[in-house]
C-alpha cells in the first residue's frame, strides 16, 4: 500500500475486515423488491381508481367504446367533472361518441402527451384535441408528477434544476431570495425524481398491497364509472361544510402556488403534443376553467401575481404552438354560480352542463374554420 | 448542512474516503477544514464568531493549564465562561430580553425603543458554547490538560457530526480522542453504519411522517376537537423524539465510522417510568451538562430540601431558555423543573428511586474511564440506568403517566404562543365543541402509514435496545433476520417522498 507522511493509512491498523453477509442479503433482498416492482405489468399492479392505474382504465375500457373520436379532452379531475362528452356530441351535431374525455385526476402534461403518444391511433382521428390546464400545471412547486417520475427521460431528470439556476442571474436582487427557494423546492424535486429513476418502487411498492388484494378479490371494488354521459367522473371532489369555509381554501391554495415557477419542461410536453396533433391533421386548444368565486378570491388576495403569471405563460406557449386559449377567470362570465361547484373547482352535474355549453362554443367555432 | 439533504452526501463522500487515508495530524486538519464547510454551508455569515470563540477558549484554556495560582486559574475560567455566556446572551438573547422589557415598561407608561441587534440566532451557538465552556471548567477542574495544539482544540469545538445538535460534547471524554491516533475497526464501521440507518429511519419514516399532523394541529388549536389536539400532541412528542434521537444518531453513526465515540444521547426516554429516570434518558449531554456545570455548583441537593428543589427549578429553568429566547420554553423549563421537585419530594429519603443503582458494569463505561479519567465513567449513562423493580402492569401505569406529563410540557415547548398553548390545554380538558365547517381535516390514511413506521421503530430500533441495553443489538442477531430489518428500514427510507427537505428541530437551538 503506498504510504507516504500524509497519506498513510494508519487508522486502519488491526481493522480487521470481514465478509459483511448482512449488508450483501439485505441488498439482495432491496434489490430483488426493486426487479419484483418494474417487471410487474402496469395492469396488474395499479388499480383502476388509483392516479396511475386511471390512465388504464382510460385506454381499455374508454377508448374502445369510441371508434374513431372527433374531440378527444384531457386535463385534470376538474376537467373530468367538467365536460359532459355526450352533450357535447349534441351541441355541436356530431354522432354519439365522437367526443371522449380522457381526464385524469392529478394529471400533467407528461401524462397528456404520453397518453396521446401511446393511442395515437386512435387519437389522431381527432380534429380538436382540448386541453385543460389548472393553475399548477405548469409549476414546478408542485409535486404530483406520478406518471413524470416514473417515465422521464435520465437527461430531463437530471437538469430539472438548471433552468432556475440559469433565471437566477436574470432576476432583480430583491427577487433573489424568492429564487433561492425555488431552486431549493426544485432541487428537491430534481433529487426525488433522480431517485425514482433508480428506485422505481418509491412509487410501485406502494401499490402491491392494493394489486394483491385486487388478484385475490378482497376488498369492495371501487374501479371508476363511465356512465350515462359518457364520463368518469373524478372521485377528488371534496364534500363537507369545511371544505367551503374561505379559510380552508388557504392551504390548497399555498400548495398549488408555493414556490411558483412555470418550469420549461412541461411547456415543452405541450410544445411535443402540439407538433404530433398537427402532424396527425388536429389542432389544439387549450381552456382554463373558472374556480369557485370565493376560493378565486382567495387566490387573488394570497398570489395575485402567480396566478396573472400562469395566464401570461399559458397564453404565450399557445401563441408559440398556434393553439386557441381560452379561459375565464370568474365563474360568473360562463354563468357558473356557487350551487354548481362541489368544491373550490369541481362541478356537479348544473355546472358541468353550463361549461360544456361555454366549451360547445369555442369547439363550434374551432371546427368551422378551415 | 442537513444530514438527509444530498449536498451532506456528496460532502461526506468527499471527506469520509479522505479521511480514511490520511495520517492522524492530516485527518485532525482535514476535519476542521470540512467543519467550517459544514457551518459555513448553513451560517457563513458567524463563521468568525465561532472562530473567535475557539481561539479565545484555546489560549485561556493554555493559561488555566499554566497558572499554578488557584485565585489565576479561577480568574480565567470565570473570563472565559463570562465571555461565552455573553456571546450567547447577546446573539440568542439580547433582542427577546430587551422587548420583553421594553414591552413590560410599555405597559407602566414608560416608553422604551430599545437597540436591537436583528442578526438572527448563530446555528448551533448553544451547542458549541456549551462545548467550549465544558472544556474550560475540565480543564481548571484538571480533568484534563489543556490542548496543545490549537487543531486539536478547534476540531473538538466544530466537529461537524455534533456541530449544530449535539450531543453536546465533554471534554474530558471527547478531548483525548482527538489528541491521539483514532482506530477505525469492522465492529466500529457496522456500529456506525447501524447507528446511521436508524438515525435516517427515525427522522425521515418517523419525525417527518408526523411533522404534517402536530404542524397542523399546533398552528390551529382553536379549530380542532379534542381527539384532534390528542393526535397533535401525541404526533409531536413523537416527532420531536425521532427527530433529536435520529439525529443523535446520525451523528454517532458518523463518528463511529470515523473511529470516534460520541456519548449517548438518549436511552428510550418515553420507557422512563418516572421523570427524573426519563432526564436520564432524555437529552442525556444536556441533562448531565446541566447537572455538572450547573446543579452542582449552584449547591445542588448539600443545603437542604428546600435549596435542592430550588436548585432542580433554576437549573431546569435555565435550561429550558437554553432551547431559546421565549417565554415558552422558560414555561417548558420550569414545568420539568417542579415535576423534578415533586418528584425527589414525593420520593422523600427512598433515594434508590432517584439514583441509578449500582452502576452496572459495562465495557463503555470502563473504556470512557479508560479514555477520560473517571470523570468519564458517567457518560456511559444508559448502561447505568436502572430498571424499576416493579412488576410489569405497574411499570406500564407509570410509564404512560410519565409520558403523559412529558407531553403536557411539549404543548409549551411547540405552540407558537403561549396564547396558543393555553388555548391548547383548554382544548384538552374541556368540551368546547368546534364551529361546524371549521375544523380541519387530518388524512387519517396518511396518519396510518406513520403510526406505522412508528410502531416499526418501536420493535425493531427501542424495544431491542432497551432490553438487550445496547444501541447495536441487532448486529448480534441472527443472518436473515438482520437482513430483512436492514432491507425493511431502508426501503422504507428510500420510500418517503415528502415535498420539502425538513430540517431538525434542534437545528434552530
């Protein structure tokens, strides 16, 4: 061993090694959990109801029962609650099942594009293809990125962060600080999502127990429902006297916009699923739904600027990839009043009529120009 | 630094190997340099104090070493106490003191605008002040000689494991370890490498699993029913535990790796079955500093009932405002203070209650001795804790009576105000029902996942180690079994994906 007076090795005198069997079996055992999860088939392993299992249910037992969609419609469970496709079909005159609403709770952009990517078949029949984006679906301070951390390229994962870093220097000083913790936020998100790539069952493992009990059919099933209108209304909608209490709105509201940054990756999902709707002969639009009036107020006095920010952003990625924008900031301009909200966004079934009616119309204009 | 953040990672990957191949000088120098990257990291900006501080202590320390007049040796150890207490007192202190008094004047008519420094509380101040002053006292109570080489001194003052959360270092025990050549061993690096997977385990599947609900919880008191503030409170006392003993962990974990032996920190305190046995189990480098430093000077049980008990509130008093400049903690403080009391009161002469019983023999205690003079022997304290003779029903009765009247104490510790902590006990004991549509909801799915990984630290991290009295237990169990419990805690780690990096509560003391 080389030995020098610096570098001499001298703490290791008598250590002694042995064969540490305990560390080598242990990481066996990780690693044979680790194979188990990612040769598991996604069909089996995620449930219907469950955020991954969803897109499933979209693509085998949904899309079969259209043959060849006119307007296909993705988005959010708001979305999901929003939209009544068979309406749809009757406002604009089109034959029954040519409107699909594809909306999946806690979905982003990743999930949207991948979701065309692997029907595109079928999708690419589609002239109008909607998507609906929340106020957090551009932000980076948002964690529910199931589908994202399970899929992402090694190279989108590991410069999730440089975009902050490179807007630092652009930033005034008195911004500095609000920066900082956004890259810190994003960094996080930027080491779990490293993690995810090596250790897939940080988001499988959790679902085994439910995929065991569903091979074994224990348990209620609990699979989601495509009824009578043609959609599978989201199970997220929060009841209770609480949920609509101003104050409680406070810690969603927190949530979606702590740590604000539109982040380019997901512009650039958008970007992506534009260039195959055109290739394939569709055009894109994109529609932001109107919250509940009084959880809308409390965004405009708690983030007044990051919501205005999310529009600008919105409205600048459909300007850069020819799509139609359209949104509505108050419920009242669509004629939504509070009675139709469930919660702070989800709609019973009087609101779900008066924002597919408002989404009829843009539809209409859109499919009659050339 | 936070040791579950990837910027320790990469930083120990760096250190650790390096470490390992230099000789004992180079190692001493290399640790001081990647301590004051570990502060300097968190608190650039009071990189100087500590460095101040050091080379003060040091050169006093060379002086008490020095002086053969007791009046001289004395005389530099008040200085160098009375310097540290104030450095402390002016950066943790000052602000709160003067509100609290401007504030107070304010209300008799007299108006006050008082100076206030606003720099914020220098990381960790409380923990390395404690080190420094801990030093000199050793050192002029000569049990040990002062350091002569200044790295040496500064790298026992800024040692990055217990740097910002202890345990709070001894010299006598702590100082010849980094005197001398350190030898790294197999049975050593397992230790470590153990210590660290519980330390991870406890902090990240158990303290930041809770940390949501007692959050929730204690910045609402006043929306919640009582079952709500019981989980708040049971949430907190149990993160508060895997948090600080995680962390103590972590850092003995990383210190054993490094051929180092920092003293225990806590011995399953929630087991104590009364509350002087759970301040032996409980923040053991506190309360043994607290007990050395500051009971037994101040007289503690030699002038009587009285002055004992007066003794036990002052230095439980002073302790709690050593967790921070409020009120609360004071209240915190005090509370311990007249349980103690109340205690050796109710105890009256049974002193084998209060007392550890015949100090059981312990391989670490004869090696601390060994190492650290006799002076050292105590600081092996889990070994000598004693167990209570009563059956097992009546030792489960005491327990959860102790754990009961400990988490009383957490409400003021944690509340944001002491307006809050009332409204918090009120809420307790009385049966103000909430405004329907007020309340908040806690998502009892998720609280099941962490009452989980509790009970999973429970069998297989306390209840080992207390029985067996060993912190490493399970490296004596059998092949599979210890596979599978590695494998459990680690997946389990690996499994948490919580959305913000939370840092340890003791960090901000």
């Amino acid at each position: 061993m080389f030995r020098s007076s610096i570098f001499n090795f001298e703490s290791f005198e008598g250590f002694g090694p042995r064969v540490p069997n305990g560390l080598l079996c242990a990481v066996a055992l990780v690693c044979c959990v680790e194979l188990g999860v990612r040769v598991a088939p996604d069909t089996w392993l995620f449930p219907y109801y469950s955020r991954l299992g969803f897109r499933g249910f979209m693509e085998h037992e949904v899309l079969p029962k259209f043959k060849e969609p006119k307007i296909a419609i993705v988005g959010t469970s708001r979305a999901a609650d929003a939209f009544n496709p068979k309406a749809l079909d009757e406002a604009l005159g089109l034959p029954e099942f040519s409107t699909v609403n594809l909306s999946i709770f806690g979905s982003r952009t990743s999930d949207w594009l991948d979701l065309y990517q692997r029907n595109r078949a079928k999708l690419s029949h589609c002239k109008l293809f909607v998507v609906t984006v929340d106020e957090w679906t551009f932000n980076s301070g948002v964690g529910n990125d199931d589908q994202f951390s399970l899929d992402a390229p090694l190279a989108d994962r590991w410069n999730y962060a440089i975009p902050h870093f490179e807007r630092l220097r652009e930033v005034s000083p008195h911004e500095k600080e609000k920066q900082r913790e956004i890259i810190e936020s994003t960094q996080l998100k930027r080491n779990y999502l490293l993690a995810d790539w090596v250790f897939s069952m940080r988001l499988k493992l959790g679902y085994v127990p439910q995929a065991i009990a569903k091979s074994l059919k224990l348990g209620k099933k609990r699979d989601p429902i495509f009824d009578q209108y043609h959609m599978v209304r989201s199970t997220s909608a929060e009841s209770g006297k609480e949920t609509l209490d101003p104050k409680n709105f406070h810690e969603r509201i927190r949530n979606f916009y702590k740590n604000f940054n539109p982040h380019p990756i997901y512009f650039r999902h958008i970007e992506e699923l534009a260039r195959l709707i055109k290739e394939d002969g569709g055009r894109l639009v994109i529609v932001h739904l109107p919250n509940r009036r009084s959880y809308q107020n409390e965004v405009d006095k708690l983030f007044p600027n990051e919501y205005a920010k999310h529009l600008s952003v919105t409205q600048d990625l459909a300007k850069r990839v020819g799509a139609r924008f359209e949104y509505r900031k108050y419920p009242e301009e669509i004629g939504l009043v509070d009675t139709d909200y469930e919660d702070y966004c989800h709609m019973v079934l009087s609101g779900t009529m008066k924002s597919t009616k408002w989404v009829a119309e843009i539809l209409r204009s859109e499919l009659n120009t050339k | 630094m936070q040791f579950n953040s990837f910027a320790f990672l990469a930083f120990f990957a760096v250190v650790f190997p390096l470490y390992c191949v230099l000789n004992f000088r180079w190692q001493n120098r290399m640790l001081l340099a990647a301590s004051y990257l570990f502060y300097g990291w968190v608190e650039p900006r009071f990189l100087c104090l500590m460095a101040l501080t050091t080379i003060i202590d040091f050169f006093i320390g060379i002086r008490i070493g020095d002086a053969e007049a007791e009046t001289t040796r004395k005389r530099w150890t008040v200085a160098s106490i009375v310097m540290n207490l104030a450095i402390l007192g002016v950066f943790k202190y000052y602000d709160f003191f003067a509100l609290s008094i401007a504030e107070n004047l304010g209300r008799i008519g007299i108006t006050l605008n008082p100076l206030l420094i606003k720099v914020g509380v220098p990381a960790g101040i409380s923990f390395y002040t404690f080190h420094e002053i801990s030093y000199t006292v050793d050192v002029y109570r000569k049990h040990i000689r002062p350091a002569r080489k200044f790295e040496d001194f500064a790298v026992f003052i800024s040692f990055f494991p217990q740097l910002v959360a202890g345990p709070i270092g001894r010299a006598s025990w702590q100082m010849p370890q980094f005197e001398k050549p350190r030898r790294m061993t197999w049975q050593g690096w397992c230790e470590g490498a153990l210590l660290m997977l519980f330390g991870f385990f406890k902090k990240m599947a158990v303290a930041d699993a809770m940390a949501p609900f007692a959050a929730k919880v204690f910045s609402n008191p006043h929306v919640c029913s009582r079952s709500q503030l019981l989980i708040g409170l049971y949430c907190f006392s149990i993160q508060i535990y895997a948090d600080f003993s995680g962390y103590t962990d972590i850092a003995r974990g990383l210190a054993r790796l490094m051929g180092f032996d920092l003293i225990e920190n806590f011995n399953q305190p929630y087991f104590a079955t009364n509350i002087t046995d759970f301040w032996r189990r409980w923040h053991i480098s506190l309360s043994t500093w607290l007990r050395d430093y500051l009971y037994i000077p101040l007289g503690g049980n030699r002038g009587g009932k009285f002055n004992t008990y007066r003794n036990l509130f002052l230095t439980m008093f002073l302790g709690g405002l050593w967790h921070g400049a409020s009120w609360k903690f004071a209240v915190w403080g005090s509370m311990h203070g007249i349980y103690l009391a109340a205690h050796k009161f109710m105890m009256g002469d049974n002193e084998a209650e209060l007392k550890p019983r015949a100090a059981i023999p312990s391989e670490h205690s004869e090696q601390m001795a060994a190492v650290g003079g006799e002076a050292a022997r105590d600081y092996a304290a889990p070994k000598n804790v004693a167990r209570s003779k009563d059956s097992w029903p009546v030792r489960v009765v005491k327990t959860a009576v102790t754990f009961h009247l400990v988490a009383l104490t957490w409400i003021f510790f944690t509340a944001e105000t002491m307006t809050d902590a009332l409204a918090f006990i009120k809420g307790i004991f009385s049966h103000t029902k909430v405004v329907a549509g007020k309340a908040i909801k806690l998502d009892m799915g998720d609280l099941s996942g962490a009452a989980a990984a509790v009970l999973v630290m429970i069998l297989i991290i306390d209840l080992p180690q207390y029985v067996k009295r060993d912190h490493c237990a399970i490296l004596k169990w059998n092949l599979p079994v210890r596979a599978l419990v590695y494998a459990t805690l680690f997946i389990w780690i690996v499994m948490m994906r919580g959305l913000e990096n939370v840092p340890f509560i003791y960090f901000q003391f």
